[in-house]
C-alpha cells in the first residue's frame, strides 16, 4: 500500500497561489512511502519543467534526505560517488536520511540540479522521437563521468558541486543535443 504526501487544497474554497506552488512542488518530488520501506520516487521531467520560483520553494523548504539515496539508486551509481559528486558530507546526508529530515537548502540545490539535468535529458529524447527503453538517469551518470573536449577535458561530474557548474553542464547538454558538441 503507497500513502502519497502532498499538500492538497480543501475542497470548499479556491486554492491560493502559495498553495498551488507548494502542491506542485510537492508533486515534482512525487514522495512515497510503502510498507517495505521508505523510498521516494522522481518524477525527472516534472523537477526539469518546475516554474523557478517553485523550484526556489522547494529548495527553501529542502527535500527530503532519502532523495540523494533514491537519486543514486535511480542512476545505477553508489551514493558515495553522487556525494563526492554533488559535493555533500556523507556522515551528514547519512544522519539526515535515519532521521528522516530534509536537506539543506545548499544541498538540497545540488540535489535538484542532477533531477533537473536527468529530466533534461528525458526531455530531448522524448522530443526526438525515439524514448523506448532510454533511462535517462543511468545515461546521465555515465555522461557525467566523460571527459568533455568542450570543458578542456574535464568529466562535467567535476562542476556538479556548484550551482554554476550546474548551468554550464546544462548548457554542455542542450549544445551537445543540437550538435554543437557531438
């Protein structure tokens, strides 16, 4: 049995702005909890596609710690290497996750940077046509780990601790799907 959480207006009166970004918000995240254990599911495309001012609440609010495990999980990689990645203290993401508390804004950025660059490329394989059997998170972990001719050799993994390095990875997709850097 899934028990969903999200922030959903009562029925008996208009939803406010606030609350129709934090009920997106919520739904970009898609968070779960089974019986078996405690999991939360992300809905790539839907973190690529949040509003920016959604996505600076959510980040605000910080996501939930289990999502760096579920993150690494969906991309075939060990969370100690998407934590070296990202930037993050293990011992603290660990502490956080058995305590089942959220990230902190700066980590929870970091965290949402690699959904959202997962969801990107979702996002261009879905627009070429051609989406069958494409998981998008393995093949950004192992995009990440290439060394880029475009960053003078450097694994884009290198600029993923930082919200810049973020965007110029971005960047290095989007040129990289339009054939700008093959």
């Amino acid at each position: 049995m899934s028990q969903k959480f999200s922030i959903a207006p009562s029925r008996h009166r208009r939803s406010t702005p606030a609350e129709k970004r934090a009920a997106a918000s919520s739904a970009a995240l898609d968070l779960r909890v089974t019986e078996r254990r405690k999991g939360v599911v992300v809905s790539f495309k839907k973190v690529y596609q949040i509003e920016p001012l959604e996505l600076v609440d959510l980040i605000k609010k910080g996501v939930p710690a289990h999502t760096v495990v579920e993150l690494a999980r969906r991309m075939s990689i060990t969370k100690e290497r998407l934590f070296a990645t990202l930037g993050l203290p293990r011992a603290t993401v660990d502490r956080k996750v058995r305590e089942n508390k959220a990230l902190s804004p700066d980590e929870s950025s970091r965290v949402l940077g690699v959904a959202r660059l997962v969801g990107h490329a979702q996002t261009l394989v879905d627009e070429s046509g051609e989406p069958q059997d494409f998981n998008a998170a393995q093949w950004v972990a192992n995009w990440l780990a290439q060394p880029m001719p475009a960053l003078a050799g450097h694994c884009p993994a290198e600029l993923m601790d930082t919200a810049e390095g973020q965007a110029i990875v971005a960047n290095l997709l989007e040129r990289a799907q339009s054939g700008a850097y093959a």
